[in-house]
C-alpha cells in the first residue's frame, strides 16, 4: 500500500485536533450553546455563524463543539467506566480460577446471549431516559466482553514457560503479574478498546436521537438531529452537520482500531 | 503415440523461478515416474498442466501440448472439457480431494454430468460400476467423505479419475499419505485401470520403491529442473547424474528394518 | 451439535430465569405499579381505589406468593395489562410483532442482495476497484449510524424526489425505506465477512480438486466455495440477528412504523413497565429460537457434521 506514512500521520493530527476540540470545546465556542434567538431562527452558514443556526436560533457550530462533550466525551468515560469494571473481573477470575471464575462466566454468559442493543434500551427503560442511565446502560452492557478478553489473556499467559520459571525464582504473583502479564492484557484491551468507542459513540447518538438520552436542550449530536428533524427541508444543515460530526469522528476511531489491531497482531475478540 | 509433451516449461513467481526448462513427455499406455525431493517443482510441474496454478505462480515460457492441441493458451472453458474427461488427476492428500459436505455420490455425479450427456440412471450405472471396480461397496455412493478412511477415499479418487476413461492420468503422489500396504493395495489398482484404459500415467513420488514396480520411464527433478531421464533400466542400473545415485542409495532394503522404519517415519510427517 | 432432548431442557431453564427478569423488573422499577396504573387516566386518585387494585392484583400478598402467582400466569402467557392502553400485554406485542418480523425479514433480504455479491465480486477480483469499493462501503458503514442514513434517504427519496412515503406502513412502499437502511447497515458487515471466508474457500485443496474434475467455474463456485464459505458467515449471522432485532427499534422510531420497538420506545418515554416486560420476553424467545435456528443450519450447510465420523 502507499502512503502509510502520510496516512498515519494525518490519522495522528486528526485524533490529537479532535482531542484538542474536545477539551477546548467550552472555552472557543463562538456562542452560548444554548442561548436561544428567535429573530435568527434556521441560519444558513454565514459569517456570523459559520454553520448556521438551528430552528431556535441557537448557533449550530456551538452546538456541535459543545455536543462533542456529549456524545464523544460521554463515550470515553463510558469505556473508562468499563475498563475499570472489567480488567479486575477479568484478572481476578483468571488468577483464582475455581469457583469465582465460574461464577463471573456465567453472569457474562448471560449477559452475553443477548444483543447489547436490546439489553442497554431494557436497561435504560428500567432506569428511565437520561444520560446519566444511558451511561449505566450501555457500561453494563459492555464490561463483559473486557472481563472475557483480559481473563482469556491471563489464562494463556498463565500457562506459559517463562511465568512459571519466573514463580520458581520466587517471583511473587503480583510481580508476575505487573511486569510479564500486564504487557499483554494492555495491548489487547487498548485494541479493542479503540473498535468500541466507535460502537458506544453510535449507541449513545441512536438512543439519544430515539430520546432515551441526552435530553434537550443538552447539544448531544444524536438528539439535536432528532431536535430539528421537522426542519430539515427548510435547513439541510441541521441534518447534515451533526450527522457528519458522528461519521467523522466514528471513522477516525475505526481507523485507530483498525491500525492498533494490526500494531499489536491480535485477531477479534477471543 | 506421445499424447502429452512439455517443452522448457519455465514457472516462476514475481521474484524466483520455480521450474526451470522442464522437457518431459509420457505416451499413450506408458508410466513415466517423476522423481524427487519435496519442493523440486514436481507438483507445479503438474499442475500446470491443468492450468492449476493458484495466485502468484505463473509459466513463464514453454509449451504443453496434449494431442496436438496448446495447453498453455487455451481457454479455460476448453481446458476444463478436457479436466477431468482426458486428463484426470490423483492428489496427495485424500482428505482434500472431494468437497467435505457434499456425498461423495453427487460428486462423482457431478463430473459425469458435466463430461456427458447421459440420463441419471445411466450415470448412477457407471458411478457404481467404477466404484465396484475399485473394489467398493455401493453404499459409499451415499457417504460423506468424513465417513471413509484415507484408503476407501483414494480408491474413490481413482475411481472417479478412471471411469470416463482418460488418456492421461496425473497422479501427484497418491500414497504419500496412506500407510504402506493400503499404499500398494491403491497402485495396484491404480496400474490394473491405467492398463485396461491405455492411459499414460505421469506419476510423481519420492519414493523409488513404487518407481521401481511400476514405472516404464523416470525423470529425476532436482531445484526445479530436470537432472535425468531414461527407461527405468538404465536410471536403476546406470544411473548418471550423483542425485539419482544419492536417491537410489536412499532405497531401503527390505531386510534392513532401520531404515525401513525411518523411511516410514518420513512418510507420516507430510 | 446438542440433541433436541437437552435442547427443550435448556430452553425451559431459560423460561424460568427469564420469568424471574421479568419480575424482578417490575419489582425494582421506580414507582408503584400501581400508582402507574391509575395515574395514566390522569384523575385525582383516591386512597381507597388504590388499596382496591392493590388487593385485585394480588399485591397485599407475600412477595414469593406473588412470584409463584406471576409465574403461573407468566407461563400461560399473562404479562398484565398495559398502563396506557389497559390492552392485555400478549395482546399488544403480538400485534406488533408481524411488523417487526416483516421489516426484519425484508432487511435481510435487503442484506443478502447487497453484500452477497459484492462480497463474492471483491473476493473473486482481489484487489481491483470492486474489492477497494467493498473496502470503503464496510468502513463507512461501520461509521454511518443508521437513523442518520434513514434521516438522509427520507429527506432525499421521499422528501426532495417524492417517490416513497417517509413513514407508516400498509403497502410494500412503506417497508422500502426502513428494509433498504437496516439492510445496508449490515451488508456493511458481511460484504468483508464474506470476502475473507471466500478467499479462504479458495484456497482450500479440495477446490482445486473440484476444477481439476473440469467443473464449471459457476459450479466450483456456487456448489463448491461459495456454500463452504458460509459456515463462518453463519455463525456470525446468529449474533448479529439479534443486533438486527435491536436495530430494528431505531428504524421503526425513525419511520414511524408501528413494530415492537416503537411500542418498547413508547412504553420506556411513558414508563409503561408491564410492556417493557412483555419486551424483554418476547425477545428472549426470539433470541434463543434464533439460535436454535442458526444451529439447525449448520446442518443444512454441512450435513456431514450430522452423521458422524466412521473413523
């Protein structure tokens, strides 16, 4: 292939702007978010307000910059929240094994026979629609797939020579542990990590524009297409930049997957 | 009658030649032996002749010619009406030979119905009576190939090669992976079909002791080119270039049980 | 492959364990059913009717009694009564369902259309432009959500061009719309899929062994590869029905089209609980009868598989 080198350093720029946008977002947006202006209702782009403005008026670029706190900064700490749950089930159950182990397998067993779909809209139908349930929903949704991978990693790496040789010299298992068996599990969970946060975005932007999300006015991307769906033949805009918004930033993280998987050689899932 | 003919046929991927000037031809009720060490090009050789090759290999230079009609140029949609119907193929490996989920029955259906225009009941006739010739039972017709074993599949493969009665037979060592004496049970029928048909057989080993029994003429291969070729006579009594001398030291003796068990040995580690 | 005998039996352990989901659904949801049940008309609510609808439905009893009485009723397939509508639970889903069926059934179609022969052409000319345009269609649409590509086709097909209704259902036109963008957002899977397990079916020896019978490339192709290959997509297929299953409550929401999840998505906005039970039931059994199902076609795909090994 050509221009992997170009390629990849286009892919770091974007990530490293977009990183950038996500913590600036509050302080360079050109309006209040949410700061409605009748007299300026459904903008086209203009200089006043580059990407126009939304049915109340409110600027859409603002909007956008602050929504990306929303869907994309709510993602990541979704994974966070995942990540944290997961890797200690998954080292726990994988070092023990015995009956804790089985115990954690079921539940993940369960929890895994259904679509994460269905489970996070049952979910947040318990909890009722709001971002802060949203984020329950699909986190419990997604720490067993992490649990499974990590606890699938120490188990291989458990069984191998150098480990052993390692606890024969006295090695404790903590010290095992952080210095051979970390290595892997963190290359793999980064890896599959990064596929996800695209998948977690879309979810957040699916049930949020079906309204079992963010709730208005709050700018989130999937929401704000719901919001000015009855105004999309009057203002084209408004349906295409937030959904250009998702598609870009869902593309750039497929991408990072997509290179991390082949950095660290590891196949899908288990 | 000459009815197959390669001359300095040159195969060669991208970056390395393969077989180089290869010049062999087997007449019509002859058995020419093809003789030597895996990866000496012996298998590509024969491929080519059905235009086989896969992927990046390609021939570079020389002609075949079956009859008197260019294998190389011809159209696939011709060469595939002669596959099968006058030049039939043996495989290595007999776990591979037929399609794992379809009966072995229907496949051997298949190639009469795409080689004939006979109605059903005449093809299940000449299906079973080829199978009977192979000493089979008719209720292998309706199995799997999973169901049978290594032996009972060969015969199969024999069987479905002969029954349209070719003028040319390509085996491409058809005992290398059954155990000896199901080896010398399948060449025996093998050498009984081959002679009832006058078909000419280019049969390729690395095993001299079969060469030995069965072989009107032998070419011995070495990196990709051809060293030496005569009548069997003279390669075992007179033999030339020192690789045939090499491989022909390499014969165990019958009564040398050592040996005999190493070479064994080999014949199991395909 | 299990037998049918452990099969039911595992079928109805899982009934059990969903039956007490579903309760403890009910259980732990916020607010009291009761209340749910009595405020949706929206009246000033007495204590005495209250206490009366308590009694009625059995709610002044002990908790494991009401299980045992739900239980009861949940296996003649009594789920309640909707808090909106007072329609029996059963009654609503399974007027509902056929939609939903229909829309995934056509979505499938619509899947099986796109990717299986954009699949096959980018596996049978590996690297040319097919195999680049399959590349670039799996990755966008692993990036399009698909409510946005429904946003775009209505607002392009039925809005700007006039040429299909934007939402509802009735007539083959309505199911056209949600069919093709659910369709497409999968094809995005199994166009690579289908790609990488072809390619290995090529490269399998008894393939070779098929042409050097003189088969026709149609016939090596179709018979012989493109069957081998749809193992792997089976199996895939069992996992992502289910996803097609979730799928589906995003489209219907965005068509407006009258299927279960938009009854689900209703129920949840409107904490209707008693049909968000009824939701996690039926889909239950539709997942476990898609499994059953995906297992069953293993068999007709390899029906070797089924009569065992002699050796």
């Amino acid at each position: 292939m050509k221009g992997i080198g170009t390629g990849r350093l286009l892919l770091v720029l974007t990530v490293i702007v977009l990183v950038a946008l996500l913590f600036l977002a509050p302080y360079i947006t050109p309006h209040d978010p949410l700061e409605a202006d009748p007299g300026n209702r459904l903008q086209p782009m203009n200089g006043e307000h580059l990407l126009g403005t939304d049915h109340l008026g409110r600027d859409l670029l603002s909007r956008i910059l602050e929504g990306a706190q929303a869907t994309v900064g709510i993602s990541t700490l979704i994974m966070l929240i995942v990540l944290v749950i997961g890797i200690p089930i998954g080292i726990l159950s994988g070092l023990l094994g015995g009956i804790i182990d089985r115990i954690f397998m079921r539940i993940t067993d369960a929890f895994m026979a259904f679509p994460d779909f269905i489970v996070a809209i049952v979910l947040s139908g318990l909890l009722g629609p709001g971002m802060m349930n949203l984020m329950i929903a699909i986190a419990t949704v997604k720490w067993t797939s992490y649990a499974r991978l990590v606890r699938s990693t120490v188990i291989s790496e458990k069984q191998k020579n150098y480990i052993l040789v390692a606890e024969l010299n006295g090695a404790s298992t903590l010290r095992v542990m952080s210095k051979h068996i970390w290595p892997h599990i963190i290359g793999h969970v980064l890896v599959l990590s990064t596929l996800d946060i695209g998948k977690v975005i879309l979810m957040i932007a699916s049930l949020s524009y079906i309204g079992l999300g963010a709730q208005p006015p709050a700018p989130e991307w999937g929401a704000m297409l719901n919001d000015g769906r009855a105004y999309f033949h009057l203002a084209p805009h408004l349906m295409v930049v937030p959904g250009l918004a998702i598609v870009f930033v869902v593309l750039v993280s497929n991408l990072v997957g997509d290179r991390m998987r082949d950095y660290y050689d590891v196949r899908s899932g288990e | 009658m000459i009815m197959l003919k390669i001359s300095e046929l040159t195969i060669a991927t991208t970056n390395e030649t393969l077989v180089k000037d290869v010049t062999l031809s087997v007449a019509s009720g002859e058995w020419v032996a093809l003789v030597g060490e895996s990866g000496s090009g012996k298998s590509l050789t024969a491929l080519t002749i059905g235009g086989l090759l896969s992927g990046q290999v390609k021939v570079e230079s020389g002609s075949i010619t079956f009859g008197d009609r260019d294998l190389i140029s011809m159209k696939r949609k011709e060469l595939s009406r002669l596959l099968g119907k006058e030049i039939s193929y043996v495989f290595q490996d007999y776990n591979s030979a037929f399609t794992p989920f379809l009966s072995v029955g229907k496949q051997i259906d298949e190639v009469l119905r795409t080689h004939t225009k006979w109605s059903r009941h005449e093809r299940l006739g000449i299906a079973l009576n080829a199978l009977k010739d192979v000493k089979l039972q008719e209720s292998v017709y309706r199995s799997y190939p999973c169901q049978l074993s290594g032996g009972q599949l060969q015969r199969v493969a024999i069987a479905t090669s002969m029954m349209l009665s070719p003028s040319l037979l390509i085996a491409d060592e058809p005992t290398t992976a059954l155990d000896s004496i199901t080896a010398h049970h399948v060449l025996e029928l093998l050498s009984k079909l081959a002679n009832e048909a006058n078909c000419g057989v280019l049969f390729i080993t690395h095993d001299l002791r079969h060469v030995k029994k069965y072989a009107t003429r032998i070419a011995v291969m070495k990196d990709g080119q051809i060293v030496e070729t005569g009548t069997k006579e003279k390669i075992f009594t007179n033999p030339q270039h020192p690789y045939t001398k090499s491989l022909l030291k390499a014969i165990p003796k019958l009564n040398d049980h050592r040996t005999r068990l190493i070479g064994l040995e080999k014949e199991v580690s395909w | 492959m299990k037998n049918v005998g452990s099969r039911f039996l595992e079928f109805v352990l899982f009934l059990l364990v969903l039956s007490f989901i579903s309760f403890a659904f009910i259980k732990l949801a916020p607010g009291d059913p009761v209340m749910g049940m009595l405020k949706a008309d929206e009246v000033v609510v007495t204590e005495e009717q209250v206490d009366k609808l308590r009694e009625e439905l059995g709610f002044d009893k002990p908790i494991y009694l009401q299980y045992i009485n739900w239980m009861l009723a949940f296996f003649q397939f009594d789920l309640g009564y909707s808090y909106m509508t007072k329609q029996p639970v059963i009654e609503e889903l399974f007027s509902r369902l056929p939609s939903t069926l229909t829309l995934t059934a056509t979505s499938l179609v619509v899947m099986i259309v796109v990717a299986f022969p954009l699949g096959s052409l980018a596996a049978i000319y590996r690297n040319s432009w097919i195999d680049h345009v399959s590349r670039l269609f799996a990755l966008l649409g692993a990036s399009i959500p698909s409510f946005w590509l429904g946003l775009l086709l209505i607002h392009l097909v039925a809005v700007q061009l006039d040429l299909l209704p934007s939402m509802g259902m009735g007539t083959w036109k309505h199911l056209l719309l949600p069919s093709v963008t659910l369709g497409l957002a999968m094809a995005a899977v199994y166009v690579r899929i289908l790609r990488s397990s072809l390619l290995d079916s090529f490269g399998q020896d008894f393939i070779r062994a098929a042409k050097a019978r003189g088969l026709s490339r149609k016939r090596v192709f179709f018979h012989h590869a493109f069957r081998h290959s749809l193992l792997p997509v089976l199996t895939i297929f069992g996992v992502s029905l289910g996803s097609l299953l979730g799928g589906t409550v995003i489209i219907e929401v965005l068509f407006a089209y009258p299927g279960i999840g938009k009854l689900v998505v209703d129920a949840i906005l409107k904490r209707d609980y008693p049909i968000i039970q009824g939701y996690i039931f039926i889909m239950g059994i539709l997942v476990t009868v898609i499994n059953l199902g995906v297992d069953a076609s293993y068999h007709l795909v390899h029906p070797e598989l089924k009569r065992g090994k002699r050796r």
